[in-house]
C-alpha cells in the first residue's frame, strides 16, 4: 500500500512539473524586456507558409521558447556559476578576478586596425588645424591582469595596441595608462566596464595637464553617490551574486550650465538626469547617455576661456562634468549616431581643441573612426 501511494505521489509530482512549464511559457508570453540580462527578448514567431518551408521558423519557435522559459534567470546564473566553479571562464564574454571583479575578456584587437583609425584621427587633426589629443581608457581586465590566472592575463594587449597610438605623428597622446598601471586598480566598477568617478578625475587631471591647464582639486566638486549600481558586465556575465556597486558623481561646483542636444528638444540646466536611477541601466544619468551632438555651455566662464570638442564614446559622458569649469563650451560627438562632419562642427562653434576619448575596445573596432571627416 505504502509503494502504492509513493508511485502516485511521484505520478502526481511528475505531471505537475509538466504542467508547470507550458504553463510558465504562457505566463511569460508577453515578457519583451529582460531587465536582468539588458535586452530585448525574442518575439513569438511569425507562422506563415513561407516561415514553415525555409526552416526559419523552427529557430524562431527555438529562440522564443528559451527566452520565456520559466524560472530563466535562475537557470542561466545556475549555468553561468558552473561555468566559472568549473574553471571554463575563459569561454565566457565576462571573467571573474580574485577580488570578485566582473572584467571583460578580451576582443581579438588587432594593432594593424587601431592603426588605420588613429592615422584616420592624424589626418582629421591635420585638417582642422587644431591640436588635438587621444585618450585611450585602457580595459579593466588589463590594468587588474594581476588579479587574473596568468593563463588569462597574458590574452590582454593593450600595451601593443597602446604603443603603436603613442607613435602617431600629428596627435598627442593623453598617458592615462602608465597611472592607471600604478594606481589604478580600484578605478573600475566592479559590475561594470566603465571607470569610477576617481578613474574619471585621474584622467581629468591628465589631460589637462598634458593640454597645459591646471586642473581644480577634487574639493573643487561636489561628490554625490548612490547605492545599489549594477552594470553591464554583471548583467552579461549572469552572475547574479555578485554585489551592487556604489555609483560615484562628481558634480562641479558654481558652474551653472545649459545642456541642449541635437536630437531632442530638451534644455537642462543640469549635468545629471537622476531621473534614469528608476530605470534598468543608471549609467545615462552621465548627461543622458549618448547623443549624436550633446553642447554644454558654462555660464560662468569668461569669453577668452576655450572651446572643446569632445568626440568620444560612453566614457567621455562621465569626463566631459568635470572639464565644465576650464572651458567656455563643450561640444560632445558620439561618431556612432552622427554622420556629418566633424570638422565643419568645429569651424562652427570655434573649438580650440580637440579631444578623442575613447575605450580601448572602441578605438580598435568602431567603424564610424574610418569615417571620420
């Protein structure tokens, strides 16, 4: 009787499990977004005849269904954690350090492609006629390589693709890299690729002392910070566990702006837009993420002061606060969202100066560089 009621029992349980799942894949058929992986899920498939006789519809029935599968998260953190306790980390997109850091693996950079983009910059400066400088963020997983197996940190070349930049003729080179290597370890975020606000001001301070200004100390801004910051690289990675970070802001003191963009009507006297922290990614309360032209105005600067123009990727959004004080206006470019020309924006607002910022993985392969005019 007893072995009896245990077979029903495991009957019972078996079918409920089957149950569960189409009945989950129901529940999450109107999911779109997943805000713990930061994309967009795949759509139900379009049943037609032409779908079902070219096979197309069997990989998006496959796609839909392990995007709506129940309980999703929890099963791809449990592969993601297995992958990593298994020691095959270097297979996935992001690797763990020993001090928990979230690093991205390296991209397959190749110094020759770097090249191409930075003579592309020489020749831009040339034909603008203003200095112009380069700054390179070197990646998180080369500046904390220590903190790596050897196996893995040996994969990172920044150095290579770094030195042959330095040795371009007709720019000159921010030397971010040399400080990060000695101080910077702790200039990363944890869950994120991005720098810090004391990885933002350190390169702050050395561009401008390379340009030949002075920089303000950091008592000269107001540092706000909010908890609870959770990247990119976590969310890529799927390793859940691991710890919100601190998001750290630098805001100047007594500048009062006006910020205006090309593709929007809003005008903000405001450097930030807290308003994101209620969203998936905080990362564009920095100016409002990315814009094709964002044009800062400092309302206090004098009109000898000098005019910048930034061209840069993300991690310019987080740079440009803390250059408000030296310079009259800032004109920020994000190449992959504009497609005119960069230098008739600079005849147009007089930029005296030009400034390149960009992460080493986007100096190496943003197509939009070779079209830079």
């Amino acid at each position: 009787m007893q072995k009896k009621l245990w077979n029903l029992l495991t009957v019972i349980l078996l079918g409920a499990v089957l149950l569960a799942v189409p009945i989950g894949w129901i529940c999450n058929a109107n999911q779109t977004f997943s805000a713990s992986e930061r994309r967009y899920l795949a759509d139900a498939p379009d049943v037609s005849k032409q779908s079902l006789t070219d096979w197309t519809f069997d990989d998006s029935i496959e796609s839909y269904l392990a995007d709506h599968l129940p309980l999703r998260d929890v099963l791809v953190g449990m592969n993601a954690y297995a992958t990593w306790l298994s020691g095959r980390q270097i297979s996935a997109d992001v690797w763990t350090d020993d001090e928990g850091y979230l690093v991205e693996a390296p991209v397959k950079n190749d110094p020759a492609e770097a090249e191409r983009r930075i003579k592309r910059i020489a020749a831009f400066a040339e034909k603008t006629g203003r200095d112009t400088y380069v700054m390179v963020v070197p990646s998180t997983g080369y500046i904390r390589r220590a903190h790596l197996p050897q196996m893995l940190a040996a994969l990172y070349e920044d150095d290579a693709i770094l030195h042959g930049i330095e040795a371009t003729e007709g720019i000159t080179m921010v030397p971010l890299t040399e400080r990060f290597e000695q101080e910077g370890e702790s200039w990363y975020y944890r869950t994120d690729h991005h720098w810090t606000a004391d990885g933002a001001f350190a390169a702050y301070e050395t561009f401008l002392k390379t340009a030949g200004y002075t920089p303000l100390s950091k008592e000269s801004f107001y540092r706000h910070s909010v908890r609870g910051y959770c990247g990119s690289t976590r969310s890529r990675s799927a390793l859940w566990l691991t710890a919100p970070d601190t998001l750290l802001i630098d805001e100047p003191m007594q500048s009062p702006v006006t910020v205006t963009f090309s593709d929007s009507t809003t005008v903000s006297d405001s450097l930030f837009f807290f308003e994101h922290l209620s969203e998936y990614d905080w990362y564009p309360l920095f100016l409002d993420g990315n814009h094709p032209i964002t044009v800062i105005e400092n309302g206090s600067a004098s009109k000898d002061a000098p005019v910048l123009l930034l061209v840069k990727d993300s991690f310019g959004n987080t740079l440009a606060p803390l250059l408000v004080p030296t310079y009259r206006t800032i004109v920020m470019v994000d190449p992959r969202y504009y497609r005119g020309s960069v230098s008739e924006l600079c005849d147009t607002y007089e930029a005296d100066e030009i400034l390149f910022c960009y992460s080493i993985e986007r100096i190496t392969t943003d197509l939009n560089l070779l079209l830079l005019k």
